[in-house]
C-alpha cells in the first residue's frame, strides 16, 4: 500500500436486506476495508391486461377527479 493512499476498493456480491442494509455473501479480508456498491436496475413485471375502452375511461375519469 502507498503512503497516504487507502486501500483499494473491492466488489463482492451481497444482496439488499432493506432500504439501508446490504448483506455481503462473503465477509471482507483482512486490509479490504471499502467495498463498492453499484446497484442494478431489474426491470419490473408488467401485465397487459386487455379492457374495453368505455372502463379505461371511467377509470382515467376517476383519476383525474381526484387530481383536482
């Protein structure tokens, strides 16, 4: 390690516990003292359910009554 410069940060894997805690697969090694998180986006399920229209338009009515 240089002088003045900490140590290098590592990637392990780990998965998000909550909104603020990341549980690693592996504990860090003696002198890993950061790790770097990147976080990945999943994309969500989408379900396309098939409607007639005059229901769509209700709802959308709805939605926009309780806008205003």
């Amino acid at each position: 390690m240089i002088h003045g410069v900490g140590a290098m940060p590592v990637e392990v894997d780990g998965r998000l516990i909550d909104d603020t805690t990341i549980q690693l697969d592996r504990p860090l090694k003696p002198g890993e003292e950061r790790v770097v998180v990147r976080l990945r986006k999943h994309p969500k399920k989408t379900t396309k359910l098939h409607a007639p229209e005059e229901y769509v338009l209700k709802l959308a009515e709805k939605d926009l009554e309780e806008l205003y």
